[in-house]
C-alpha cells in the first residue's frame, strides 16, 4: 500500500496521500473553514486563514518529530476533475494513561458518498498496522456522526465503549485496533497489589 520509509506517499486503487506542504495551507482554511465538514466537531472550525496557517505548522511539527502524521489526499490521476480531496492521518496521543495513533480524516464535503474517506484510512491504519505495531491506533467519533463510525469500522477499528471519552465537542465513542488490556504483574513480581 506504501512504502516501509517514514514520510513516503501511500497510495491506493484511486488515490495518493502525501505529506502535507505550504502549498496545502489554503485547502487546509476552504476544507475547516466549511460547517458541513466540521459540523460533528465544531472545535475544528478555522476562522481565519492565520488559524490554518497555525494547523499546518503543528501538522508539520509533528511531521518533524515522529516521522509521520496528517497525509494530504489526491486523485492518483493526474487528469482527475478535483485536485486535494482533504486529508488522513495519525496523531500520536494518550488515552488512558497509554500512547496512541488517533486517526483522522476529513474530507471536502463534494467528494462525500464515494468510499474516498474509507480508501484513505485503511491505507493510513494499514501503514500503521506496519511501520508502528507497538501502538494500538484509535478513532475518536461522535455518536450521532454515523459515517465517521462506518468509516472507522471499515478500516478495521471495532467499538470500544470502555474507552469512550469527553471530548472537545462533547462524548467521544472510541474505535480501536491493537488496544491489548494491561497486564497484570505476576506473583513473583516485587510489586504486589494490596489486598
């Protein structure tokens, strides 16, 4: 699906992923400057083009520190009608007390309806499936943004309501993969739970 080296573009049967650049930062402002692509996480909203400028430099940040992060989403063709779809990536993050790959994606709105969403993000948890096993990658999802569940579903995550948290713009149904139960210390461990 892509390559092994951080950084490369992952491709798919119809699209192409690619690190984010400055050239990305206006379709950053059009893509969360929209109601209908932030209306299920209104926190997301840009308000101003200096607001997606800021996006972009912790995007590139966290680029810069992990090797790895929010992919800009493209038609493989090079003749196709739209030019960037929106994006998908991961973040890492902590949810209860653990280091996780939150995955994300958000798409222009017109390119709804067409398995984009789904295509991108089981290429980016395939990446992470490979290249970063040792983390158990999640989504967060509002409970009444229903294509962001099956979306979620698809990609292979499975609903994990012990993990649900508050979010920004309220609940936070949580969808994992990899998410393994913490283990307990075994009998000859020198640190023993009290009774």
């Amino acid at each position: 699906m892509g390559d092994d080296q951080p950084g490369h573009e992952l491709l798919t049967t119809r699209l192409a992923l690619r690190r984010p650049t400055p050239a990305d930062i206006d379709t950053i402002y059009r893509i969360h400057h929209d109601p209908a692509a932030c209306a299920h996480n209104p926190a997301d909203m840009l308000a101003t083009h200096a607001d997606a400028e800021d996006r972009y430099h912790r995007w590139d940040q966290h680029w810069q520190q992990h090797d790895f992060g929010y992919w800009v989403i493209h038609p493989r063709e090079a003749n196709a009608q739209h030019g960037i779809l929106g994006f998908s990536g991961l973040k890492l993050m902590r949810l209860q007390d653990r280091e996780v790959l939150n995955l994300f994606y958000r798409l222009d709105p017109v390119t709804w309806g067409n398995g984009i969403a789904t295509e991108a993000a089981t290429a980016v948890v395939s990446w992470a499936t490979t290249d970063r096993p040792d983390h158990p990658v999640i989504a967060r999802v509002r409970p009444d943004n229903v294509a962001s569940a099956t979306v979620a579903e698809r990609t292979g995550l499975r609903r994990a309501a012990h993990l649900d948290t508050a979010g920004e713009d309220g609940l936070d149904w949580i969808f994992a993969k990899n998410w393994e139960p913490r283990r307990m210390q075994s009998s000859d461990s020198p640190i023993r739970a009290r009774d």
